[in-house]
C-alpha cells in the first residue's frame, strides 16, 4: 500500500510539472508567432506556419553551429525570397483592426518593464488565456474615448506591479501606431465600472486583478490610467518617399558648400511620427555647428537613454541580415522614432522641433542578443536657432 502510495504521488507531482510545462511552452510558443506574424502583416506581407519554421529552423541551426563553433551549413532560400510580394495598399486611409471575436487588435508594450503582449478582441479565457484582451465595449486605438484592456496578472500583466508615473506604453495596430503616458493607477472593486467612462481626451485603461500574489480568485482590480501623447499612421509609399530622403554617408567629409544656410520646404502637417524623421526641417538650418559623437551598445529587451532626453531600446535582431528592430523616444519632441528592419550602416536622420538641428543615429554592429553604434548631436553651445 506504501508503495502503491508513493507511486501515486510521484505519477501526480510528474503530471502537475508536465502540465505547468506545457503551459509555458504555449504561451511562449504563441506569443513568438503572433509578434512573427504582426510584424510581417504591419509590412503588409503575408506570414504563414510554413515561413515561420522555415525562419525558426535556419536560426536554431545557426545558433548550433556557433555554439559548436562550426561552420554554419548553407541556409535553404530565405524568408525574404520566398515570401509573397506585399500586397498593394489602395489609399491613404489606416486599416481598421478587426471587431469579431478573439480578433486581432494589436500589440501592447511598455518599454521600460520589458512587457509586450499581443491584444486580440474578447476578455473570454480563450482569449486571456494566451493574450491581452481588449473590452469589446470601449474605443479602440485612434478612436476618441477610453480603450480599456483586460490581462491576467500572473502571465503577460504581471509586469504591471512595476508600472510608475509618466511611463510610456507603446499600442501598434495595422493601422497605427499610438503612444500613451501613464498618468496614475488605482485600485478599485470588480463592479466599478467608472474607470471604463471615457474622458475628453484620449486615453488607455489597463485592467487587471489585485493583489498581485494573491492565492485563488484576488477581490480587486488593479487599474492604470494613462494618456494619449502622439499618433503614428501607417506609413505609405508615397508619404515615405517624401520624408525620408537619400541619407548621406556620416564618414565622408562634406564639401565647404555644405556649411551655407540651406532654405527648406514647409513643414509637412502629420499627426504622427514615421521611423526616421516626421518633424519637418526649419526654415534655416545651420549645418557648421560642432557636432559630438556618442558611442553606445544596447542589449535585446533593454532600453538605455543616449542623451538627456533622448532614449532607445531593441526589441530584436538578425545578427545575420544585421539588422534590428527597436524604437527612439525624444522627449523634447514628445515623438517616437520606430525602427523597423533598421539596416547597419544606414543612418536614421532626424530633426529637432526646437532648435532644428540635425540628429543622425547609425548602428555600427549587430549581435544575436545586442546592438552598438553612436548618435550624433550637435554641441549645446552652438545649438542655436534662427528665428
């Protein structure tokens, strides 16, 4: 009986951990593709199973042959020359995400917590069981009013117990891209529902359970309120050919012509901020002003600031097409500078609204798990503006 006991237990305590297991295993599994897919779909690209483990199966072997310090063997057609062609976009007007159920919305992120999780429509367990949900009663991203997203607090939520005043939550959808500052959090009872009232402006409500480590069904809910502060649409070919024109090599000394004045066009009015520069260059630029350069290295899911005011984080990288993807927050401007499929050696321009000063930030080398280069910012003391 004894043994028929123990028996019984070790076959219990194997199942629990197997079924914790596959649990983790899931939800990682699921987040890597739906964040593989959304990536390929803001590119208009189609994403199926089939290229995902194309892709996955030429980095695991990569990534064997470097820890067995071997040749990598010759890598099959890659992702890029087997995918479709994307697909033309019509018009200038933002895709709308879907409205059916268990739908895609977007994906969510706070940059300093490391936190990123994909929204889907519904706050059933099939969807917040593996996702964010978002509350199908509320404004979605781009809409005036109050968008309202549901988590759980010990999967992709949890991140939230570390959340504090003025950090910036990033919601991309196919249609945009939108940036939120956290103004306050509180804590409230289930049956408050005030906290879903849309305000005059627009805002975002993260909801989730409290306490954070409480055992069985927690009786609050733990809320962050924050607010709108910059609107990215999704950028076409035409607008893109406008604003962001050929980038000159940053190691190639300019000719003595290049220190004249230079008159540029108006400003292009945009209600958002594309990856490179959407701030439109002043009247008169000065471009003989002493110029420093800042050397930095920035680790995957880490985040570092540059200069007073001016940060970047990496979110991923292809060490073997070097390139990244990431995301700059200058403060000043209160503007992000996205960065998609951002190729080594190709600078990334940009302007200050203040002073007009030029800005140039180049990736110098890129790892599996890190990047490095240097920005480039002109002197305080001769960072002056014609007026």
């Amino acid at each position: 009986m004894r043994r028929w006991t123990e028996r019984a237990f070790l076959l219990m305590g194997v199942v629990g951990l197997g079924v914790w297991a596959w649990s983790l295993v899931r939800t990682q599994v699921y987040e890597d593709w739906e964040n593989w897919a959304f990536d390929r779909q803001v590119r208009g690209e189609h994403a199926t199973i089939n290229q995902y483990l194309a892709q996955k199966a030429v980095g695991v072997r990569q990534h064997v042959g470097s820890w067995l310090k071997t040749p990598a063997p010759p890598e099959p057609p890659t992702a890029r020359s087997i995918i479709p062609p994307p697909e033309p976009r019509p018009s200038l007007e933002p895709r709308k995400p879907s409205l059916e159920k268990n739908g895609l919305v977007g994906r969510l992120q706070v940059p300093r917590l490391h936190m990123n999780g994909m929204v889907r429509e519904g706050t059933g367990e099939d969807t917040l069981g593996l996702s964010l949900g978002h509350i199908p009663s509320t404004a979605l991203p781009g809409q005036s009013g109050n968008v309202a997203v549901a988590g759980h607090r010990d999967t992709l939520f949890r991140g939230l117990r570390g959340i504090r005043r003025d950090d910036v939550i990033l919601f991309e959808t196919l249609g945009g891209k939108y940036v939120y500052r956290v103004e306050g959090t509180q804590i409230v009872k289930p049956e408050d529902l005030s906290v879903l009232k849309p305000g005059q402006e627009p805002e975002l409500t993260l909801i989730t359970c409290y306490p954070f480590y409480y055992v069985g069904s927690a009786p609050d809910r733990f809320i962050v309120k924050a607010r709108q502060v910059s609107q990215d649409l999704a950028e076409k070919s035409t607008l893109q050919a406008q604003l962001d024109p050929p980038h000159p090599d940053p190691s190639v000394e300019r000719p003595p012509a290049a220190a004249q004045s230079v008159e540029t066009a108006p400003p292009i009015r945009h209600s958002g901020l594309n990856r490179a520069a959407l701030t439109a260059r002043p009247k008169r630029v000065e471009s003989n002003a002493a110029i420093r350069k800042l050397p930095f290295s920035v680790s995957t899911n880490h985040s570092r600031e540059l200069a007073p005011g001016i940060s970047i984080g990496l979110t991923r990288t292809d060490a073997a097409g070097h390139r990244v993807d990431g995301w700059m927050w200058v403060m000043a401007d209160r503007k992000t500078i996205w960065l998609r499929e951002q190729s080594a050696r190709q600078p990334v321009v940009f302007y200050g609204a203040r002073d007009g000063r030029r800005r140039e930030l180049v990736i110098t080398a890129v790892t599996k798990n890190s990047m490095a280069g240097y920005l480039m910012i002109p002197s305080v003391s001769t960072a002056k503006t014609d007026r």
